[in-house]
C-alpha cells in the first residue's frame, strides 16, 4: 500500500486536540483513507507522545514549544527546525507524496528537502491572510506537483497569486461527520441534555459556533439581536467558541472581548458565552441553537462550521463571502445577507427563521440530506486518493 505523509502547520497538533480546521481535516482525511497509508506529521503537544499509531494511523510530532516555535515563527530562514524534523521522518517513511496543508513556503521548503517525491499543496484559505512570514514574496515560485483548493472561490484566486505553474488543480472541499454532528430529532434526549445545561429550555436560540471575532461577524451579529429583543424578547443568543487555538490560548481576553462583554451586559440573561469548546465536544454546541448565523465579515475559503451546522439541521444565515454560497445555498439551506455588514437585514432574517417554524423545518431537513449526500469524510477521502493517484501517475510519467 502506498504511503502518503499528510503535513500540518506549525501550529497545532494532530488530532486537534488544541482546535484547527486543517488539524481537524488531516484527522479526518487519514482515518478514512482505504488505498493510501496516512503517516501524519505535526508539532508535539504535552498532552501527547512524539510518536504513536491509533486506528491505522502513524502519528510524527516534532518537538516545537516554548523557545523553539519562537525563533522558528520569527526567523524560520535561519531555524528551520520544523522543516529539518519533517525531513527526517521523510527519509525514514518514504512517502510515494506529500501533502501539506496552508503553508506555500513550507512546500516549497520540502521540495528541496525531498525532490524526488511529490508535492502537493492544499489550501484552505487565500495565502494573503497568513502572517506575514508565512506569505509567499509576490513572484515566489512555488514548484509543487498538485495544487488542492478548498473551494472554487480560493482556487481561483490563488491560482493567480501563487506561482504554481501548469500543475494539476483541484476543488476538494471540507467534510463533516453525519455520525456525530446530528440534529436535534435525531437525537432529543441529548438535546435537551446540552439546553438544560446551559439554562435553556424552549426560547427560540441562534447559535454561532466559531472564534470570537469582529472579522467573524460576532460583533454584527449581537447589533442584530438587540434589534430581534425589540420583537423577540425571549429569544436567546449562544456564543459557543474561544477567543483563540491552542494551548492556553483559547480564552484569552482581546480588546474585541472587552467590548462584546460590555455590549451583552447590556441584555442579562439573553447571552451565553460558553467560551472555548473542545473540538470532541463542539457537536452538542450546534444542538444548542434553532438555527445557526455566521455573518462573516472576511473572505473566508469554506468555513467547516457550515457544513456542521448543516449535518445537524440547522438553518444558516450568512454573508456572500469568499467560497461561502458554494455551501449555503438561499433557500436550500439557508439564507444569504445582501449587505455583508447590514445589522437590520440580519435581525429581519433571524426573525423570519425564528417566526416561520415550517419554513425553518424544511430548510433544517433540506440541510441534513444534502451535507449528508455530499460531504461525507468517506467521499471527502476517495476525491483526496484520486488526487494522491493523478500525482503519483503524473510524476511517474515526468521520469
């Protein structure tokens, strides 16, 4: 069985223990690959060994904390020390390719690294947001052998930005699991369970699931609601997020922070911030809520908390931004803003889920048979091996 080497940012460790969509997607990928052997490699964590194998998966963490992550996120050109650790396990596995995941440099780090084995680079959001230091120089070849987007909106920007070259492209978008992320019928015990857990009984509650962030439309998001309270006083807003990932970061105060608590102050008793929910758990968030909004304010490539949403049947309202309406359709499962940053339109569409219970319905079951026919881990892992065959086949032909 070939082997493919399944590379995350320097960030977070795999599984996501500490959160990360690309740390969720790898796990994921890897545990329903069928043809291709996953080794996964990702900087260590305390709460984790270096080296393991679970459920068919080989797990390399390469030490990076404290000093170490550091001098590597500052002067990574004179202390490659992630790249030097991903370059061993290289030597010792290898891998027929390697994919890694939101990190143009780091790719192109490992082609040099390892030239003769395939590279493919998957993005899951527009290079030009990264820090600064992980930006590819405007010009920066980036001489991979694949190129995976997680949407047609970032695939087509970034196909322009980066200089790939003519290399083979693709649209794969994330997964979500129909098993766990369930909606609420499916389920009823459990959800009454996580509402009466947070004081909830049968108040019509929206929920967002994300980083609190004003780029997230949080901030849109709680200016809306004080105009639903004006109508809707029963209605109740659940938060479900952190401010951050990672370890001992997660519920750190930001400035925004500061602010959104002054704000819901203001309306006792109507908001819960549950703060950070660990990604094992972040499935009952969703069964919190009778429908789920996040107005996203940034060009965001595809976020996952829509299709999770989605599995658990619960309608969405969002923003036309970046590669989201190629996941929330208007009238299929959800309803779309005009006006991104409009706070009346927002609270006039909330109001509309909230009043019209059939109308709600339909959209929740629209949403759970259509994420479930199409964005199952299983079909997301068989688009990914054919990805992992045409490279392999194509580098072979290129000899």
């Amino acid at each position: 069985m070939p082997t493919v080497a399944l590379v995350a940012p320097e960030l977070f460790p795999v599984p996501p223990i500490r959160g990360g969509a690309a740390e969720t997607i790898i796990d994921r990928v890897a545990a329903h690959l069928r043809r291709w052997r996953p080794i996964v490699i990702s900087p260590s964590d305390p709460d984790l060994p270096d080296h393991e194998a679970q459920g068919g998966v080989e797990y390399f963490r390469i030490p990076l904390s404290g000093w170490r992550r550091w001098l590597y996120r500052r002067y990574r050109q004179h202390f490659p020390v992630y790249e030097r650790g991903i370059a061993k396990i290289l030597e010792r596995v290898q891998p027929q390719v390697i994919q890694v995941y939101n990190r143009p440099l780091l790719a192109l780090s490992l082609k040099k690294y390892a030239p003769h084995i395939p590279v493919i680079l998957r993005m899951g959001n527009l290079s030009r947001i990264l820090g600064k230091r992980e930006r590819p120089a405007p010009g920066t070849v980036i001489p991979v052998d694949g190129f995976v987007a997680v949407s047609r909106y970032v695939l087509e920007r970034e196909q322009r930005r980066l200089s790939l070259g003519a290399v083979p492209r693709w649209v794969i978008y994330n997964g979500v699991d129909p098993q766990t992320f369930v909606p609420r019928w499916a389920d009823e015990s459990l959800a009454r369970s996580c509402r009466s857990a947070y004081g909830l009984n049968r108040e019509p509650t929206v929920v967002y699931v994300g980083k609190i962030r004003e780029s997230k439309g949080v901030g849109l998001l709680v200016e809306a609601m004080f105009r639903v309270w004006q109508t809707m006083p029963e209605a109740v807003l659940v938060l479900a997020g952190g401010t951050e990932f990672g370890r001992g970061r997660t519920d750190r105060i930001t400035p925004f922070y500061k602010v959104l608590q002054e704000k819901v102050a203001k309306a006792p008793g109507r908001v819960i911030l549950t703060g950070f929910i660990p990604p094992a758990q972040i499935n009952r968030a969703y069964l919190l809520g009778d429908i789920f909004v996040g107005p996203s304010q940034n060009e965001e490539g595809l976020g996952m908390v829509f299709l999770e949403a989605s599995a658990c049947g619960l309608p969405i309202i969002s923003t036309r931004m970046g590669g989201i309406p190629e996941v929330v359709h208007e009238g299929l499962n959800g309803l779309l803003l005009e006006r991104k940053d409009d706070a009346g339109e927002l609270a006039e569409k909330i109001l509309l889920l909230l009043r019209n219970e059939p109308f709600r319905r339909q959209l929740a079951h629209q949403a759970r048979e259509w994420v479930c026919r199409n964005f199952g881990w299983d079909k997301i892992a068989r688009e990914q091996e054919h990805v992992f065959d045409a490279v392999t086949g194509h580098a072979a032909k290129g000899l």
